[in-house]
C-alpha cells in the first residue's frame, strides 16, 4: 500500500467555483476576495480580514504595519517553519529566539517573560500556534497588558483552533496560511486578521505597491513602498466554498487523531500534550530513532514529514549569521530530532489508517 502524506480535500463545489470565477472578468483581486474576507473575519469574530498570496506576506506587513523604531525586537519560539523568522528580517527588525516547552512545543512564555525583563527593546511576541495548537491566549494577554507589547500569532497552522475561550485572532494582529497542506487551501495564499480600524488603510496600501486609489480610481498616487502581495479572485473563490464545511473537515480530522492517539499511546512514543481545541493540522509524534523510523515507514509505502529538521537559529543562514549554537535551545533541538509527522487529512481512508498504525505499532514495539 503506498500512503502519499497529504491529499488535499477539494471537492467538485470548489472546482466550479474556480471554474465559475474564471469566466468573470476579475481574474486578479476582486469581489471573491471580499466576499472571502468577510467570511473569513466572521468565522473568526474579529473586525478586520485582508486576503494575501502568503503567511510569510501576512507576517511581513503586520510587521510593518507596526512602525516599529529601527532597534525595537521581536521574540521568536526557536522551532517553526523558517517564514516565521524571515519575516522579521525582511522588516528590519531584529529577532531573539526563544526555546520552546517541551511538552507541547510552544514557546515557553516563562523564558518570554524573562526575556522581556531584560531587554526592554522588545516589543513584539509572535506566537506561533504549533501543529494546530494555540499558545495560551490568557497568558500572552497578561503579558501584553503587564509589559505594552504587541502579539503577532503566526497562525498558519490553525484556524479551528481554541484556548482560554479565545480564537486565533485575540492579538493585534494573526496571519493564516491557505497554502496547498493547510486545513483549507488555494495553492499559495493567506490572510491577516485584526480588529483595529488604524491598521486597515495602510496594511491595504502595503498589500499593493503602495498604490492609492482613494481620491481617484484612475488617477492613482503612491502614498508608501509597498509589495505586491495580493491574492487572486479564483484562489478566494474556492476558499469560500471551503470555508463553509470546515467545521466538517475538523471533525474528520479529530476523529483520526483520536485513532492515532489511542492507538499509540501505550507503546514506545510520546505525542505533544493539547491544551484547548486544536485544528488537528498535523499529526506529530515524538520517537526515539526517529531517522530509522522515517526510513522503514518509508520502505513500507508510506510517505512522513518532519516538522521541523532544524530549530530556525540552527539552520544554515541563521547559525553562520548569527552564531547560534545548540545548546541555547535544548528543548527546540531535542524535539527537532524526534518529531515524526505522520499522513493525516480528511481524505485519508480508514483502511490507510490502520495500516499506518500497523506499520508503526509493529516498529514500535521491536524498539522496546
């Protein structure tokens, strides 16, 4: 049996829509993406939705659009996706990493409290909801409040997620990922959600070349550097019909989990702790042997992922940059080398399932 490690979950309603939009005439930005941005901003009860063509887009403009002094820092959890770091730099702005809690693989807000406290040039956290779980809402609001920083949630990896009655969505800004693995995709894309009304004018000037339009259509003025990081009025459209079973698309989602959880929690192998409703974006499990395990899954046909090979301060650029070095995060570096993703989407049959848990509860058990 050969299991892919993801297959997405479009359906013919989604194709037509594509289809339907292509034969309007907005084929670029256009009233699909309004549409999208509504739903989206509802969905999530903030104020405030704009669509772009990336998470990294989102992340770099809410960066911006902060006006940060020149010397003024971002803290950064040491593991997750590259983009999460890049964008920082690609605003000018420095980045200090912090470790992440080694139970559930978040940011460690003690050592983020900590961190605040000696450095008074930070003033912005970016927590990043890993693997579908929030970072505590409750706590990062208390330090929002205690110290004056802003919250940037990278949320890439969670838009159905919920902690301490909060959604993502609870900062000054959060930045989602629609790309072609996320919960809900259109290829490449993103989104930016917020509920201050200051930030909407210069985010949508950032969002297209700085381009302003709003004392004449034709006539247009540049007000700002901006980038061109729109997202198209096809991609918005299949992310509506999506959007609209997403709750259906978590409960399959959850349901797996469930099978893979209680499948593999007597035997050799931890699996992050969840606090909250998660998005159940990816299945992670935390092995020793993990690079032997990877292989032999492989050698029986089905495909895995690591999320993520190396901290961010640990890969290439990073450490020759700036020097990083292992043991300033113990904890992000520990759970680099044991993570395992496993195949898990909506479409993945339950006759997929048991043979992953076959497969791995019989590696499992010889490595005891």
């Amino acid at each position: 049996m050969k299991i892919p490690f993801f297959r997405h979950s479009l359906n013919e309603e989604d194709i037509r829509e594509v289809i339907n939009t292509l034969r309007s005439p907005y084929l670029t930005s256009g009233n699909k993406n309004e549409e999208f941005e509504e739903l989206f901003s509802k969905y999530l009860n903030t104020n405030y939705c704009l669509s772009v063509n990336s998470c990294t887009s989102a992340l770099h403009l809410s960066i911006l659009a902060l006006e940060l002094d020149y010397d003024e820092k971002v803290i950064v959890p040491a593991l997750s996706f590259m983009a999460s770091a890049n964008a920082v730099l690609m605003a000018n702005r420095e980045i200090v990493f912090v470790d992440i809690d080694r139970e559930t693989g978040l940011m460690d807000l003690n050592m983020v409290e900590d961190l605040i406290k000696k450095d008074k040039k930070i003033r912005v956290i970016m927590p990043v909801h890993l693997y579908g779980q929030m970072v505590s809402p409750k706590d990062l609001l208390f330090l929002k409040e205690k110290y004056g920083v802003y919250i940037v949630e990278d949320s890439a990896h969670c838009i159905e997620g919920e902690r301490d009655g909060y959604k993502p969505g609870f900062g000054d800004f959060a930045c989602f990922s629609f790309y072609a693995t996320k919960n809900i995709t259109c290829g490449e894309g993103g989104a930016i959600v917020f509920n201050n009304e200051k930030f909407l004018e210069k985010l949508k000037l950032l969002r297209l070349h700085g381009l302003d339009r709003r004392k004449h259509k034709i006539l247009y003025d540049m007000e700002l550097l901006g980038w061109k990081y729109n997202l198209t009025n096809f991609q918005a459209s299949m992310l509506i019909t999506q959007l609209k079973r997403i709750d259906n698309l978590w409960q399959r989602r959850k349901e797996i989990y469930e099978t893979y959880y209680n499948a593999f929690k007597n035997l050799n192998v931890n699996m992050p702790k969840v606090y909250g409703k998660s998005a159940y974006h990816l299945f992670v499990i935390l092995v020793e042997n993990r690079d032997e395990i990877m292989e032999k899954l492989i050698e029986n046909g089905i495909e895995v992922s690591v999320h993520y090979p190396k901290p961010i301060p640990l890969l290439k650029f990073y450490r020759e940059k700036f020097g990083y070095s292992e043991n300033q995060f113990k904890n992000a570096y520990w759970f680099s080398n044991h993570a395992l993703s496993l195949p898990f989407y909506p479409n993945l049959r339950d006759e997929e399932i048991n043979y992953v848990i076959d497969v791995l509860s019989s590696l499992l058990q010889k490595a005891i």
